[in-house]
C-alpha cells in the first residue's frame, strides 16, 4: 500500500478537527437547546460535560487511530487482532452514512438560503411568507436535491484531493473564515438596543432549572457537537503526526467548538431579545425566526448572507469529515483509489439524501416505528448508533486496550494520564448508559 497520508501542520491538524465539531450543531442545535433547557443552566451543565467527557473521548479515539495509523475499523484489527472489536468501527461507518444522508440535506437548505439572501428575496417577505416559503422549498422534490447534488460535488472536489492538499488545505481556508464572520456578527448583536436580557438568559446560571434531563441533553450536544461516537476522530487521529499533543488537540478542538456554540447563542438570543421574538426550535430557527430576526436589522441582507454563508461553511466542514471515515475505509479495505471511493460513496449518500428530501414531500407520509426516512435516520443515528459506538469505544480503551500504548499516546504525563484514564473507564460508560437508557425511554 502507498505510505499513508498525514495532516503536516499544527494549524492544519487544528483547523481540520475544529471544522468537523463545529457544525450545524452548534448553529441551530446549541442555541434550540439551550434555549428549551434554561439557558445558563444548560451552559455550564454542557460545559461541565465537555470538560469531564468530551474531552477524555475525544482523546480515547485520537489514541486508537493515531496508534493504529488505520480506518476505524481496521484500527481494531490492528490493535487487537482476532478479536471482534472491528465491529464497532462498522458502527461509526454506517452511522456516518446514515447522517451524511440527512446532514446534506439541511446542509443543502443553507445553501438555497445563500442564494435566496443574495438575490433579495428573504427580506422582501412577510412573517407569515418567510414561514410558507421555507415549506414550499422543503417540500419541492427537485430544487433541494439540485443543492445536495452541488454539495456532493464540492465534497467529492475536496475530498478526492486527499488529506493533506484536499481536507487541510480546504480547513485552513475555511476555518477562519467562519471564526471572522462570527465575531464581527457577534459584535453587531451584542450592541442592539435590549441584547441584555438574551445575554443574560444565556450566561445567567438558575442552578435551580438543572436536573437529570438537563444534564441527559447537555451530555448528548457534547457528543454530537465533538463528533464523538462516529470514528472520525479515530480517522483524523491517524492522520496526525507522532509529534501532535493528543490532550492538548481535545482541549483546543473542544474549547473553540464551545466557543463557537456559545457565539452562535450571543448571535442569537439577544436579536430574539431585542425584537421580541420567540426562538423556536429545529430546523425552522435558522430558516424562518432568523430571517425574521435580520428584517429588523440595519442592512438585513448583508447579515443574512453572511449567517448563511457561515452556515455553509461549518456545514461543509463536517460533512467532509464525515465523508472521511467512509473514504478511508473503502481506500484501505478495498484498496481503492480516492476518486473512485468517492464516487461509490457519493452515489450512495445521494439515494439516502434523495429519500431523505422527499420525507418532507412526497414520502412524507411513508412511515416506519411512525417515522419518516430523515426522521428515522437522524432517531436511528443519533440515539442509537452513536451513543452504542462511543460506549464501546471508552470499554474498549478504558479496559481492554494495552495500558502502556495508552500512556505514551497521552504523552506520558501521570497526571493527565491518570485524570483522562479515569474519565474513559468509569464516567464515561456509565454516564452514556444513562443517555442510552433516557433516549429509548427505560430511564426518565
Ligand atoms: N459535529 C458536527 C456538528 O455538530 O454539526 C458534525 C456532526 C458529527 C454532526 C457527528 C452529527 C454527528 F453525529
């Protein structure tokens, strides 16, 4: 096999795992929740979370891939041959696939609103037409497919350039982009007349509003902000150099993706704040409470290109990443080139991603466990699939893999080592049996 490639910068290993957390998760996802689980209450029970198990996972996976210079499944292979452990790098490459079909399709929504910014059209209309409109558009069977198409081929133009001239290359461009245009979007919201009282619902803890579902929520944004759970940790972790901290790349990743969260909040709620504007949930606060929110700004246009371009571009980044796993898989246990696994692979994410188009249209009405496609692959994922894979994972590392590797991948710090160590063998598992236990119900 041709010598395996690498991320060769510092920056680069940065930008391109900071690009796979940060992500329509923390745009729509963070704000929505927090918004429904008391704002400053949610905040620090989600950052406890981070800090205590997001960062100790994220490490388990860099350490697997880093040691095993492998695809998340072959990793297993590799470092613990004839054994079954494999399978659960089976798990984040079918989940992968299973949410890059539903994620391009939201990814393709912001595209569409790009457009539909650039051309005038979103601030022309109504309250009640910016909400028709977006139903319209969702429910079209053609026009989003046509931006899931556009993004396939972007992804399939990073991606099939290769790790280091493709997914760096692409992230060092990005990544700064979208820090810029957050802050300078940040620094107009904060000014607006009343941005207080959103602040303060965002930063101002009512210790009182924590409970269990509080922390079961907080603990599944960690998860699904840091791309826990799936192998893309594990994949980009066999792309960085020997020289790369491990705890020092968690805590950077997982910092600047809370940051991004957090600012993504101050964008929001105080505008909601400041013109009385309820934030809703899902996909509709992006696409119809924001636009609503930008009509009442100075130069709404200008705020609604920028916002979705933003979007855009966190989108993209993950979707790349997500792509990733499945690329190295293919490449590596077919011995595929990088185009033609694209190929198969984008061909594949296309049927999922038509199916999951049409839900909101015609197959809406096709149901299973009542159901449509995009809800069953996002419930099936999510709360399934990805908290099974990074339980397995924290196991896996946690007890079974070799405690000498384990050391010297942490840098062979005792004290990190030992604080990491901890956090992989008992609050994980336990903590992500609870959120398992929650999400199918069994435990309220
Ligand atoms: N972490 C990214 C986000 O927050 O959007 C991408 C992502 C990875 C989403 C894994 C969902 C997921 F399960």
């Amino acid at each position: 096999m041709s010598e395996r490639a690498l991320f060769v910068t510092k920056i680069g290993v940065i930008a391109a795992t900071v690009g796979s957390a940060v992500g329509l998760g923390n745009i729509w996802r963070f704000p929505y929740m927090a918004g429904e689980n008391g704002g400053g209450a949610f905040l620090i029970t989600y950052v406890c979370c981070v800090i205590i198990l997001g960062i100790p996972l994220m490490c388990a996976e860099f350490i697997v891939g880093r040691k095993a210079r492998s695809n998340a499944s072959r990793a297993f292979k590799v470092l613990a041959p004839k054994s079954k452990w494999h399978i659960i790098g089976y798990f984040g490459i079918i989940s992968s696939t299973l949410i890059l079909g539903y994620y391009m399709v939201i990814a393709g929504w912001v595209v569409e609103y790009i457009f539909q910014a650039l051309r005038g059209n979103l601030m022309a209309e109504s309250a009640t037409q910016i909400a028709a409109n977006f139903s319209d558009f969702t429910s079209d069977t053609w026009r989003p497919l046509l931006w899931v198409l556009t993004l396939l081929i972007i992804n399939y133009l990073i991606i099939s350039k290769g790790v280091t001239k493709g997914i760096e290359k692409a992230s060092n461009i990005m990544m700064p982009i979208l820090f810029l245009i957050l802050l300078i979007f940040c620094g107009y919201t904060i000014t607006l007349p009343g941005a207080g009282e959103g602040l303060k619902y965002l930063f101002y803890p009512d210790f009182s509003k924590i409970n269990g579902s509080v922390i079961l929520a907080a603990m599944g944004q960690a998860f699904f902000s840091l791309s826990i759970g799936l192998g893309i940790l594990i994949t980009y972790g066999s792309y960085f150099k020997d020289n790369v901290s491990l705890p020092k790349t968690g805590l950077t990743v997982a910092l600047l993706d809370m940051l991004v969260a957090v600012l993504a909040g101050v964008m929001i709620f105080p505008a909601t704040a400041s013109f009385g504007i309820n934030p809703t949930q899902g996909p509709e606060l992006i696409f119809v409470t924001l636009p609503n929110v930008f009509k009442h700004m100075i130069m709404p246009d200008f705020w609604a290109i920028m916002f979705f371009i933003f979007a855009g571009v966190a989108a993209l980044t993950s979707t790349i990443s997500l792509f990733e796993v499945i690329i190295a898989y293919f490449t590596e246990e077919f011995n595929m080139n990088r185009k033609r696994a694209s190929i198969i692979i984008m061909a594949i994410i296309a049927v999922l991603s038509i199916l999951s188009s049409l839900s909101f249209g015609v197959l809406s009405d096709v149901k299973l466990f009542g159901m449509n496609f995009f809800e069953l692959s996002d419930y099936f994922s999510a709360n399934i699939l990805l908290p099974a894979g990074g339980f397995l994972f924290s196991i896996y590392i946690g007890w079974v893999m070799n405690r000498k590797d384990v050391y010297s991948e942490l840098g062979g710090v005792n004290a990190i080592y030992k604080a990491i160590l901890f956090s992989i063998r008992y609050i994980a598992p336990i903590s992500i049996f609870l959120i398992f236990l929650s999400l199918t119900g069994i435990f309220k």
